[in-house]
C-alpha cells in the first residue's frame, strides 16, 4: 500500500492507503468515483483531456476538506500508450505505488443503427473504449501490479448486456469490455482482482441525450423509478476495489436502477 492521506472528517477510510487512477475523471461518472475514493481516504490520479476540467474537478474535490495533496491530474488521453504508461508512472512516482485502477473513459460518436456508422467513428470508438482499458491495464502491470497486486474495475454500461439499435456500436464495445474484464481476471490472478460495473442510465454530460427530454418518462420504466447519479456507480466502485471485495474476480455488476430486470415490452 502506499502512503496515507487525510480524509473527509467523519468518514470511515476503507481506501486508506490506497492509490487510484481514474481515466476519464474529470467529470460525470468519472468525477463521482474521484472524489468518493478521495472521502475514503485514498490517494487519487484524475486523467482526463481537458485541464479546465481537471482542475475543477480537482477544486470540487478538495473543497469538501480531503487533502489537497491527496489529489492530482494529469491531461492524457484513454486511447494514448505514452499517456497510459507516463500516468502510472507519476501516480507511482508521487503516491509510491499504483493499487487501484478504474478504466471509466469513454466515447460515442455516433448514434444510431450499426449499418450507417463509418470506419472513422468505429475504430474510435474501439480505440478508446476497449483497447484503451487494455492499455492502462498493461501499463498497471508492468510497472506496479505484477510485484504488488490491486484491482481493476472496468465501466461498461448496460447497453453491453442489453440490445439497443441505436446505441449498436458502442454496445459492440461495452460488451467486448466486459469479456475483456473476464480474460484479464484470470490472466492476472491471484495478484490483481479485475471487476466491471454496467451502469443504466445515469444523468451526466455524456447521456444527456437520452433524458433531458423527459426525464420522468425514462424513469417510469425503471423499477426504481429514478435516473443514476454519478454517487451511485462510485458507491459500488469503492466496495469493488475495496478489501470488502478480497473474494471478487472477473464479476460484473449492473448498477442499472433494475432496468434489466424490467418486463418486456
């Protein structure tokens, strides 16, 4: 483990001593598993493109009393293997080691059934989703988790279980992700636990698209009759990648509001 960081007053720390990497971190998802990590004591790296979006996300953090120097950025991009091995390089480099990694960056540019999507849009998509994960997963390895373990944690999405046409390629590559989760899993055991999370629809940035329009209508078909937040995708992400999960491997976990249980339409 590496070294401790202060945490949120009245929070328990079961992350104490545990460095993270976030791709993706700045906003949405990736912002709520950051900052949850940070009140549960853990040492965290946000890696996004943007640095406006870094150093917010890096100011929302801190302003809730976590430890400034509990908590970097660093600009690079998912589907980049210099920015991939030069990230956990600094995270080992500042923090002494690299234990949690969470593969939560991803992109979709392009809406609608499989046979009008071009070349472009399908090998980004690939790029950044799917052999981005592998990416950060083998620069983990080689410089930290082969000699001292951790844990992985995969975002997928719900759209890589269930068939929606005009989310096609991206589910192409959510569930491609999720095979990817149960190869890595036995490949690095026992040293290093790899897990994925399926979120539903949760309001962010990225799926705005698909609830701003009405938000109510979409949540009636859900069981629980709400839309996600951010929190509660990184309430499961921190038991996935905490010592309450030591006997958890190559799982995925739908965070989905029951939306895959619902009744058929």
């Amino acid at each position: 483990m590496t070294e401790t960081p202060r945490t949120v007053p009245g929070r328990s720390a079961p992350l104490a001593g545990r460095t993270a990497l976030v791709t993706g971190g700045s906003r949405g998802i990736g912002l709520g598993i950051s900052r949850l990590f940070a009140e549960l004591g853990a040492n965290v790296l946000i890696v996004s493109r943007r640095e406006p979006s870094l150093l917010e996300a890096v100011r929302s953090i801190t302003e809730t009393g976590v430890d400034p120097g509990a908590v970097l950025h660093r600009v690079g991009k998912a589907d980049s293997e210099d920015d991939a091995h030069a990230s956990v390089a600094l995270a080992v480099e500042r923090f002494g080691g690299l234990d949690i990694l969470v593969n939560n960056a991803a992109t979709n540019p392009y809406f609608g059934p499989l046979v009008g999507i071009s070349r472009s849009q399908a090998d980004k998509t690939v790029a950044v989703n799917l052999w981005g994960p592998l990416m950060w997963v083998q620069a983990a390895w080689e410089q930290h988790m082969r000699e001292h373990g951790g844990a992985v944690l995969n975002i997928s999405s719900t759209s890589g279980i269930d068939v929606d046409v005009d989310l096609g390629w991206y589910g192409v590559t959510k569930a491609g992700l999720i095979h990817l989760t149960r190869l890595l899993a036995m490949e690095l055991a026992p040293a290093v636990r790899v897990n994925a999370i399926c979120p539903g629809l949760v309001k962010t940035d990225m799926s705005r698209a698909l609830w701003e329009n009405g938000e109510d209508g979409v949540a009636a078909t859900m069981p629980l009759a709400r839309l996600g937040s951010p929190r509660d995708i990184a309430e499961a992400a921190a038991y996935l990648c905490s010592d309450a999960a030591s006997w958890v491997t190559g799982q995925t976990l739908a965070v989905d509001g029951g939306y895959l249980v619902r009744p058929s339409a």
